[in-house]
C-alpha cells in the first residue's frame, strides 16, 4: 500500500517547487520513516473502533502507513482518519492517496480532509473560550510531521495560543501542542519534530504545556542529520516522539538510535529512567544515548545549586561590533578599553593583545562597558567538530591592572558574580566544572547545537559555593589546568 504512495509522493516534491512548499513549511516524510512511526503505537487488543489525527498531512504518507499498520490487527475492524492541510496545491495528491488506501484495506476505512487552518480552526476549544465546542472531537491515536516555519509573536497562531508561546514562536511546537490537546485520555501521539524545543527559553512554556498533560514514552534520535528529509536538503536535527496523554510519569523512557533514517535497520536501543530524561523546574529534556551518558547525568543531578544559588551568573557580551564600527579601533589611544572576543581565550587563559583587528573601542556608553573585575570568559559559539563545546578561560583583573573598565563582544559569554566580585579563588573552581569533561558532555546531552545558552548554563547542577571554591584551591595550588586535572578534582565531589 504505502509503496505507491510514497512514489507519488516523489513525484509531486520534484514537481512542485521548494519555494511554494517553504510556504507551508513543509517537508515531507519518507516512507521508511512513516512506517517506523506508525510502529511505535501500542494498539489495544480491545480497540474495534480506531480514531486517527493527521495534522498537516501533506500527501497523507503519515496517515497511510498507520492504515497500512492496522490491516494486521485483527480486532480493528473500523478505521476513520481526520486530515487537516490547508495547501491548495497537495490536496488533490491527498484525497487520491486516501481513496487508494480506502480502495486498499481491508477495514471499514472513512476518511474526512478538513482544509481549514488547524490552529485557528480549534484555538477556541484549547483556550476553553466561549464560543468553543463543549465537548471538542478527541482521537485515539495522532501522528504528524508538523510545518517547520518561525511566525511572528504577532502571527494569529501565536496570539492564538499564548499558553505555549514565548519569544520566537515556531509552528511545529503549536501543532505539537495542539495534537495533545486532540488526544483523548491515554490516547498515544508520534510526531517527527526538530530537537530544539527540548532545552532554551523560548520553548519552556510549551515543554512545561506538553509534559505535563502528557509523558514521553518513547524517543528517537537520527545520529545523521541529513538523513531524515533526504530528498530535501534539510539539516535541521530532528527527532521522533511518541507521548502518551497521562498525568502518572512512567519510571522509563525509551530511547532508540539509528545511524540513518532509510532503513531503520540497526537501531541501538536504551531504557533511560524518566526523572534523567526529564528533569528540573525548566522540563529539559535530556537525550541520552548510552550508560556512559547516564552516568553523566546522574553524577551531576546529585548536586542542588545552580549558578545563581552560589552567587554567580553567566552573560552574554555587551558589544555587537557589527553594529558600533564608529567605536572599534586597531590600536591603543587615549580612552581606548579593550574589546575581548573569542580569539582572546587561549589555553585556559584571556591573553590580550593579539594583533587581532578591532580589539579595542572607544565608548561612553553604560550598555557596552563592564568593570576590570574577575571574570570566567567562555565562548559562545564552537565548530560541531570541535572536540569540545565549552571552551573557557580565566579573566583575572589583576593581569590588566591599566585599565578600569573594559568590554566583551557578544559571542562570548561571562560568568560574573551577582552581588560582589569573585574571588580568584572561585574563577579557578568555575574553571575546573567548565573545563571539565563531564560538563562538557553533560552540555552536549543538554544542547544539540554549536551555541553555549546562558539559560541552560545558569539552570545547570553545580556543587555548592564551599565546594566549588575548595576545588579553585586545589587548582590553583596544583597549577596544572589541563582537562585531565580538572577531571581530576572534579571527581572527589561528584563520585
């Protein structure tokens, strides 16, 4: 069955061009991938009846594999499926693929296309508005491969759904939120989506929408990320996620890996305890891959403070040089203070200067300058090759006693202390945790991208404040900042 659909399928992505598709958003699955997810459901031996939701259905390849998966299952005998998709232009291909299935089964199978906005169309029912439906159409099952599309905080999706939305909305998150809310109680939902909202600021309102009113069962990981939308040039690093709408936390989550999304053949397979998977006030989801990634996680969640807790924050930069070229200066002149970019951290160290081009500014502006204070300098952005993600270097004050104030550009990051300055002491503890390979690794679980996010570094575990100056002594006295060594005194404190 699905075979003929995906070939047609084909044919109307190398038809119809990516530009009209980027419209919508879209990108669609291969069929290995469809039939993967519609095997991730468990169906009950009791079910006659089944319910199916495709939001966003495209060509309707998520929906025709669930059917195709239900003609072995003896006790369904009835099968209706719901599409919303709102593109002129695939709705023809969709009906033919629905009518095809239907010709097809071997069940009673109806179908109904419903092409309006699926947001809008229902944004009343979620808010629980009046002029809502009272009792709104819940579905056993739900399955989709949502619009990947950023929309305005003033789109009509966003101000329709404000419980899920902060900062930069994206429309597979309201559709993700959406699908919950279609699901009936213990109803089971796979949806393909990007691995971005599982950590960051803007998706914490609708982690904490999605993990509360339902529980993550199942996850899965691509280790190649151009593999999943082969056909469509897509590198975003995406996942598949099965939820269960349950209020109970079931004690596991199971995590599956594959090296590539077009056979599904050698898949790697892991029972991770919920509370690692999920965990903390901020619902970050932790997508770990082996016991040597659990380990990780449960050494560091030993710990209960954060960096505020004892005292310190990390920043992001103060100058955008880009944008306050009238203020940037080669070389040293009178009132000039130093601008520190990434190329400034060495070994462990902030070394300046290094001949590197605009290195210094001239400004009056409170926004861009900070004291000549102590400072752990960390960059913000690193190559995905590179053998670490956090890459740090002390700023001691003391090294440019010449100058009162000075300044960071935006790509790199500070930990700053919140009420009074550090003690060298304490920059050389900070150093330790984040020069440290079990912090480095921990943030990779954390964050799939090459960017370090002050939110996520200021909610990480950390040892108390005792602890974390006590390890800053032992550095300091040791004079040894190799990785090795901070692992080294790291250890003693985590176990």
């Amino acid at each position: 069955m699905l075979e003929k659909i995906s070939d047609l399928t084909n044919e109307y992505v190398d038809n119809m061009p990516k530009i009209k598709r980027k419209k919508y958003g879209q990108f669609f699955t291969s069929m290995e991938t469809a039939r993967f997810m519609a095997s991730l459901y468990t169906i009950p031996t009791d079910l006659s009846r089944v319910t199916i939701l495709d939001a966003g259905a495209g060509s309707g390849i998520l929906s025709c594999a669930f059917i195709e998966r239900l003609q072995n299952v003896y006790s369904v005998q009835e099968i209706e499926v719901v599409c919303y998709e709102n593109d002129s232009n695939v709705l023809p291909l969709l009906k033919s693929n629905l009518e095809y299935c239907k010709k097809k089964s071997n069940k009673n199978l109806m179908f109904d296309i419903i092409s309006d906005n699926y947001i809008l169309s229902q944004y009343l029912d979620f808010n629980h508005m009046i002029g809502g439906s009272v009792k709104p159409k819940k579905f056993d099952f739900v399955i989709g491969n949502p619009p990947y599309m950023k929309i305005p905080k003033d789109a009509p999706e966003a101000i329709a759904m404000p419980e899920v939305c902060y900062g930069a909305p994206n429309l597979y998150f309201l559709f993700a939120s959406m699908g919950l809310f279609n699901l009936k109680e213990y109803g089971e939902m796979v949806y393909i989506i990007p691995r971005s909202w599982t950590s960051g600021a803007y998706f914490k309102k609708f982690r904490e929408y999605f993990l509360t009113e339902g529980k993550l069962n199942h996850i899965h990981l691509f280790v190649s990320r151009n593999k999943v939308f082969e056909q469509e040039d897509v590198l975003q690093e995406t996942i598949i996620v099965k939820v269960k709408k349950q209020i109970d936390t079931p004690e596991t989550v199971t995590i599956t890996s594959s090296k590539a999304s077009d056979d599904f053949a050698n898949i790697t397979s892991l029972k991770v305890p919920y509370s690692l998977v999920v965990s903390g006030e901020n619902y970050y989801v932790y997508l770990v891959t082996d016991e040597k990634q659990i380990s990780v996680l449960e050494k560091l969640h030993k710990f209960n403070k954060t960096l505020p807790d004892i005292g310190v924050r990390m920043k992001t930069g103060l100058t955008v040089d880009f944008r306050n070229r009238e203020i940037l200066r080669n070389a040293e002149e009178d009132g000039a203070i130093p601008l520190f970019y990434s190329q400034h951290i060495k070994q462990g160290t902030v070394q300046f200067p290094i001949q590197k081009e605009y290195e210094y500014i001239v400004t009056d502006k409170m926004g861009l300058t900070q004291d000549n204070k102590n400072y752990l300098f960390v960059k913000r952005f690193t190559a995905k090759e590179e053998p670490r993600r956090l890459q740090c270097g002390m700023y001691l004050a003391k090294d440019f006693p010449q100058y009162k104030k000075i300044s960071t550009q935006n790509k790199v990051n500070f930990v700053d202390g919140l009420l009074t300055e550090m003690s060298e002491c304490l920059v050389h503890g900070l150093y330790v945790i984040f020069n440290s390979t079990i912090y480095d690794e921990y943030y990779r679980i954390l964050n799939g991208s090459t960017q370090v996010n002050s939110t996520e570094i200021n909610a990480m575990p950390v040892p108390d404040l005792e602890s974390v100056q006590e390890m800053g002594k032992r550095l300091m006295s040791s004079n040894d900042y190799s990785e090795s060594n901070c692992n080294l005194i790291l250890e003693g404190y985590c176990g």
